[in-house]
C-alpha cells in the first residue's frame, strides 16, 4: 500500500481484501481461518472444555485492542483475518504475531 494514503483509506482496502478473501474461502466469517484450523475448529466455540477463562480472554482482547493490526470497527486482525471476539475465546488458538 502506499504509505500517503489515509488510515481510513487504508482500513476500507483492507476491509475489502479481506471480503475478497471470504468470498474466495480463504478466510472464514466464523472467526477461524483455515491456517488455525490443525489447532481449533469454529465448533470448538461450542465446547466449554475448549474455551479459555473469561480473564483470559479478556487480556488477550486488551493486547488485540492496542495492536495497529486491529480493524477496529469489526474487531478483525489485520494479520490473520479472525474475528478477535471469539478466537480470543479459544484455548489453543494464538495470535498470528506471536503477543499471546
């Protein structure tokens, strides 16, 4: 991208990207993409064995929440295409640059 472009201008082409990869399959609306799925499953959700401790996910939500990498209108990571809200939720799902 280039870099004289807004951060708004820059938000709505990543946006789009990323609905370009969700019509493709290449990520998934669930939260889960397809590069988590040989950890997690989008049905781990409903598995309370498979969910962390709301504390948990409440702190890896603040780290998702100052990272530049957020979308923040949609909660969605930049990096991965996940919707944070609930992969924060799950155990074994980690973030794609290494903060949790």
């Amino acid at each position: 991208m280039e870099t004289n472009l807004s951060e708004e201008d820059k938000d709505r082409i990543l946006q789009e990207r990323a609905d370009n990869m969700i019509l493709n399959g290449q990520i998934s609306v669930d939260g889960i993409t397809p590069a988590d799925y040989d950890r997690v499953a989008p049905w781990d959700l409903l598995d309370p064995d498979k969910r962390v401790d709301p504390v948990v996910r409440d702190e890896r939500m603040a780290v998702c929440q100052k990272c530049p990498r957020l979308f923040k209108l949609t909660h969605t990571c930049k990096e991965c295409g996940c919707f944070m809200a609930l992969k924060t939720k799950l155990k074994d799902a980690t973030c794609p640059l290494g903060k949790w």
